[in-house]
C-alpha cells in the first residue's frame, strides 16, 4: 500500500530552501535522528540544486508505504535530463535507482526504512506526517497561474501601455527594496564590534549578498576571564531574515535569555531554540555556532545546531581541526540537551568560524565547490601581511565568474598569541561534556 504525502515543484533557487526545510521536517515526523536527517536535508537539497540547471527542473514527489510489516519513505524526483548522482546519496538510502523514459524525461527514486514506527497506515498516522511535515499540493499555484493568462489574453488590446506602466511601477519598487537591502546591510554590518588586536586579536569579514541573507556574527567579553564567539544563518534572504538574525545576536550580546548562563553554550543554544521556533517567526530556521574561550585556561567551549564546523589551526600546523556543531538546526524541533565541547586552545593558533556563503559555491564551470575543497584551500599558507579571509573571497569569486555571490559571505578569524598559563580546572568548566 502506498500514499502519497505531498509534492514539490522545483521553481526556483526557492526550492533548494524549500526542499532543505521539508526532509528536515520529514525526518523529524519519522523518528530519525537529527545527523541522519540533516545528512537527507544536505544531500537532497544540493540534488535540487543540481536539478535547476535544467531547462525543465521537475518535481519532487513523497510517499510511504507498507513493505513487509515495516514502512518505507520514497522520494521520486521526475526531471529533465540525466542527472549525475553523488556517492552521499547511495550511502545514505537503502535504496537508488535512476530510470530514463523517453530521450527527455527521467525519474530518480529513493527509498528509505523507517525503523521507529510499525508498517501501519492509519488515516490518523498519515494526517499526523502530513501535518508534521506541512507538504501540500501546488494544484492551487498552477490554477491561480492558469486564471493570470486567461486575464493577460483579456487585457491584450492595452497590453503595451500595461507593461510601461507595470514596468516603471516595478522599477520604483526595486530601487525602494534596494535601498532598504542595502540600508539593512549597513545595520547589519554595523553591529559586527570593531577589529580588535592584543592576545587575542579578531579580524572578520562580511560581505551581503545582492538579496541580503540571514547572517550575524559578533564577539564580546562577558566578563574579565570569558569572550563570547558566536555566528548565525537565519533561512532565506531578504529585509526579514536579516531582521530575525538581528534579533538573535541582540539576545546574545544583551544577555537576555532568563536563566542562562552565558558562559555555558548548552544553555544558550537551548534558550535560543526555544526562544526562537519557526512557527513564532514566519518559517525560518537558523544555523548558530556559539563559543566561551576561557582566557586563565585557554580553552575553548562550544556548541551549535545545523552549523557548519569551525576550523581550528594550532601553532603552524597546516590541517586544522574541525570543532563540529552537532545540534539539530535550531528552531525547528524542541531538543533535549545541546552538548557542549571543550579543547585546550595553544598559542599561537588561529580560529576561522563562518557560514555556508564561504563554500556553498556553484562554479561557472557548473560542478559545486564541496566542504573538503574550501578546507584544502584553507590550509594552504599565505604571504605574510596578506588576509586569508581576503585570499579566499577572491578566490571564491574568481570560481562563480562573478562578483556577486548567491549568499552572505561571513567569516571571523580569531588569533590566539597568550602566554602560556598554569590553570586550575574549577567552576568554570564544570558544566563541559
């Protein structure tokens, strides 16, 4: 027995957000865990991503059925052309098949076990996943789109003078949007605490996209021992991304979250992900990275949700290590416990922390810069009173074949130069896992 659940049509770049969202919201619905879900959400979204390249991207299609007393999730994706899949992809569902029918059509299909429920499809389980997942038919869109051209064949006679007028109106009301992107660029950017130099020397570099993302970063001493590190990415682009993403590092740099200690990452992301639940606040999730560098026993302790991991590089060594956020994304699900890390930092050492706009790079050459190449690059050394945060901008524009990236391009670059300390481990590190 198979039902169907929903479907998505791949649109636009909205549909990589869309279909990034939806898997998440899946895997939660079905009781897989948060890195197995994020894995589907990642390499599903960049499929999609890939999908766009064609003429006719297709559409995404969600079933469950019954196999064998057990129950199966299947994702059928109908497009245009042969897609090349990636081997995360095979790793990740138990099954993949890619079938041609005709020279144009293909259909890729995925199927996944559920192992947490039993193989029942009552209408009540079915309604429960469907409302969990929040997937509905776009019947709806294509018939509104059907009634528009029935009322452009109905207004053809005056079309030209419509189009002038509808043209200057939209030209009116992008140069508004412009100047409010660019007005909410600059706030953003002015939040970002100045350079600072010393022992602990921290440089950062915030580029907005054309459409202005979601991305805030910011540093700040807590107290005389302890300097808060932190960067988010708020879902989607424009004025209420950003807005949202304001909100949240305000939070943080005002130590408003009742009950929390700052010092304590656990208990700021769990603050912040239940403070900040996307049905409060419009849809959106967000990425955070949050880190404590204890300065009397230069160590560091961290968390995050859905981020990507920061890249730590000790001394003079060239391969960093990748301090992971390991957290669901946050605001989508409640969570019982964000685990916090903790790692000696030596000096000297250098600390990047950044967004996915650094390395999520679509090349002119149509292939996608992965995680592993951006890191590669970043261990490569630079010329001294040369930026590596500079370099790597460069570079990832000389790859798009642009000057205009699809995403924020955040990064922050901590040095650490202190003298050696002799540390007692007391209450400061108590709540470390």
């Amino acid at each position: 027995m198979k039902t169907q659940l929903g479907d998505i049509r791949l649109f636009d770049e909205s549909a990589i957000v869309e279909v990034r969202r939806k898997i998440l919201g899946l895997g939660a619905a079905f009781g897989f865990s948060s890195a197995m879900a994020t894995r589907m959400a990642t390499s599903l979204s960049d499929l999609v991503r890939q999908l766009l390249t064609h003429p006719v991207p297709g559409c995404l299609f969600v079933h469950v059925e019954e196999a064998h007393a057990d129950l199966v999730l299947g994702l059928q994706f109908l497009t245009s052309k042969h897609t090349r899949l990636s081997t995360a992809l095979y790793e990740i569902f138990d099954e993949v098949h890619q079938y041609a029918s005709g020279e144009e059509a293909q259909e890729i299909v995925f199927r996944k076990q559920v192992t947490n429920f039993s193989g029942s499809l009552s209408s009540q389980f079915l309604d429960r996943q469907r409302e969990a997942i929040n997937m509905r038919s776009r019947a709806a869109l294509l018939e509104e789109l059907r009634e528009k051209n029935q009322q452009l064949e109905r207004y053809n006679a005056h079309l030209e003078e419509l189009v002038r007028e509808r043209t200057q109106e939209l030209e009116r009301t992008n140069e508004r949007m412009q100047r409010d992107l660019d007005a909410g660029a600059d706030y953003v950017a002015r939040l970002i605490p100045e350079p600072a130099s010393g022992p602990i020397a921290i440089d950062w570099r915030y580029v907005p996209s054309e459409d202005l993302g979601g991305d805030a970063m910011g540093y700040h001493w807590i107290d005389d021992d302890h300097m808060a590190i932190y960067l988010l990415d708020v879902t989607g682009h424009g004025i209420d991304s950003a807005l949202l993403a304001v909100s949240i590092v305000n939070v943080v740099r005002g130590a408003s979250l009742p009950g929390a200690d700052f010092r304590n990452p656990s208990e700021v992301l769990q603050g912040l992900n239940e403070s900040f639940t996307m049905d409060r606040h419009g849809n959106k999730l967000f990425t955070m990275w949050y880190g404590v560098f204890h300065r009397p026993t230069q160590t560091l302790h961290w968390g995050g949700g859905g981020h990507p991991s920061v890249l730590l590089y000790e001394s003079d060594s060239c391969k960093p290590i990748r301090l992971a956020s390991d957290g669901p994304l946050m605001g989508m699900i409640d969570w019982p416990h964000f685990e916090t890390h903790c790692i000696e930092v030596p000096s000297p050492s250098r600390l990047f922390l950044f967004s996915d706009g650094v390395f999520e790079i679509h090349k002119k050459d149509g292939e996608e810069w992965t995680f592993d190449e951006f890191v590669t690059f970043m261990n490569q050394p630079v010329e001294p009173g040369r930026s590596k945060m500079d370099e790597l901008y460069r570079h990832v524009r000389h790859l798009t074949g642009s000057n205009k990236l699809a995403d924020d391009f955040s990064i922050l670059e901590v040095r650490f130069d202190l003298p050696k300390v002799m540390a007692n481990a007391g209450d400061d590190v108590r709540w470390t896992t």
